[in-house]
C-alpha cells in the first residue's frame, strides 16, 4: 500500500516509528507537512495540491494532527475523505476528541465513568458550580490546554473561587472537576487499536505534583488492566468514533473514570513502558481495514 503521514515533523518518535512499521511490512510511505498541504474543493474532482504539486492518490493517510493545527489539519483530512482515502482516524472524530466539554457530554450520553464536571459562564455562578463538584480540592482545567498545561489544583473553596474568577476573567473556557484523591496522583494510559486494549501503564506524577503527564515529569509503568477498565477504554474510544485512541483512565472508588480521549496519542512513552510494537499493531488494523473503507465505525451523534 502507499501510506501517507500527515505531520509537521518527521523526526518525532511516533511519525518516525510509524514510517519503519510501514516499511518493514513492504509498504510505501510519504511524511506530508499538514500545513503545506492546500485544496481544490470541486464536487467533480476534489484535489489536494503539496509544495507546488498535485498529491498522487494514497491507500490509506495516518493523521498525526497537532492540538494547535486542529482546525486546519482536520480540513486536509476532510478532502482526503472526499477523495475516498481510508483514514486512520477521520476528522469528525478528531474534533470531538479536541473538544474537550463536548467529549465528555458524549461520553456521559454513552454512561460511561467520568469526574463530576462543572461548566459555566457567568461569575455570580461560581459558588454554586465548586458545591455541584463536590468542593475542594477540585480541579480547573482550560478547555484548550495540552499536555497538562492549564490544569490547576485548588486545595481551598477560596483558590477555586480566585481561579475561576480569574480565567472568567480572560475570557477563557475552563470547566472543573472533582479531584478523585484516591488515585493519588496517578492515571492510566490505554492504547486503543480497533476495538483491542493493545497495550497500558500507569503513569505516576512526580512528588509534589499532580499531574502524572510525563511532560511534566512523570515516571511510567506497564500495568494489567481490570476487563471493566477494558471495556471503559474501548467503549470511549468508540464514542469518540475512534479507530486509534490514547484513553486516560483514573482508579475511583466507584471504578474507572474517563479523563481524557486522545485522537493522536504518543507512542514513545507506551512504547518504551510496555516494550510492545503499537506501531506494527496499527499499519496491521490498516492492511486489515483499508480495502474495507465502507466498514468504517458508526458515527455517534451528537
């Protein structure tokens, strides 16, 4: 097959990992910068130009979209749609993932374990939205942040209100939610395959710090998931519409709770951790699925 990867960087661990899993299973592939990457939306013929040139047709496109170029990036992915091009992971379910409030509603449609979550505009609110939460200690977290950026602890009523007030204040969208103490600082990463758990660990925040993003310093362990854990990570991964999904799961007292779905998840970490090819296991779903492009997961509204 000839594979395209859509990525500003080909030297980054999982673009490049991605490449030799391709190669080494006889496949040809083309790293495509997302953003150079510019359209002819015709109904008759749609086309995607590169550099000064018409791209040649590829059997299947990997997207390896960064936070920052959603919009755009999920424009590309969107012509490559048209043009009947299997996509590991389409646009719509890119988007969803993204939106982080928007994900969460889905996921909450689907009843799956999540965080008690707080969302609201107006200040004179704010009392009312930390009780909804449970109180302190609760987490703030912007709606646009990554990698663990623009999450903030509050250990007091008083810092949540100061904080909240504060992003209100900027303009910016946050939500809040319980903090779950007894995962103590620690969360699981799930690497979703189809509709296969192919590899976990647990990562563990650094001491004195909450977030266990290993950007932020956290170590990292292979774990063994419960079946319920399993069928969380699956289950979201599918809500989301999926084929490819980093999900992030804290241990409640009540079980499983959904942090995150990451349409784009690294490969580095769980790589290393588990010592699992996850990037042979993904050009394998593609072999298996790419000829099949009307088999595509069904689409979850909303």
């Amino acid at each position: 097959m000839h594979i395209a990867i859509l990525s500003r960087n080909r030297s980054l661990y999982s673009t490049k990992r991605l490449e030799e899993a391709a190669l080494e299973r006889g496949h040809t592939v083309r790293i495509i910068d997302t953003l150079r990457c510019y359209m002819n939306i015709a109904s008759h013929r749609p086309t995607i130009h590169y550099k000064g040139e018409e791209l040649e047709p590829f059997d299947a496109v990997i997207p390896r979209i960064g936070a920052s170029v959603t919009f755009y990036g999920c424009a590309v992915l969107r012509q490559f749609e048209m043009m009947g091009t299997y996509v590991l992971n389409d646009s719509v379910g890119i988007t969803r993932s993204r939106d982080k409030l928007r994900s969460l509603q889905l996921l909450s449609r689907k009843g799956l374990g999540l965080p008690v979550t707080g969302f609201a505009h107006s200040p004179d609110d704010i009392p009312d939205l930390i009780k909804m939460v449970k109180g302190a200690p609760l987490v703030i977290k912007l709606l646009e942040g990554t990698q663990g950026i623009g999450v903030v602890l509050a250990e007091t009523n008083q810092a949540a209100e100061s904080v909240i007030q504060a992003f209100m204040g900027m303009k910016a969208n946050i939500m809040v939610q319980e903090y779950i103490k007894e995962a103590k600082g620690a969360d699981l990463r799930c690497l979703v395959v189809g509709e296969k758990v192919v590899a976990a660990m647990k990562r563990q925040a650094a001491d004195g710090e909450f977030r266990s993003n290993l950007h932020r310093g956290g170590t990292a362990s292979s774990i063994r998931i419960t079946p319920e854990e399993r069928s969380t990570a699956i289950r979201a991964a599918k809500a989301m519409g999926l084929r490819v999904a980093g999900v992030d799961l804290l241990r409640a007292n009540h079980g499983p709770v959904i942090m995150e779905v990451n349409s784009s998840p690294g490969l580095q970490g769980i790589e290393t951790t588990t010592q699992r090819d996850i990037a042979g296991l993904i050009i394998e779903h593609i072999e298996k699925n790419a000829s099949h492009k009307q088999k595509a997961p069904p689409k979850p509204k909303g």
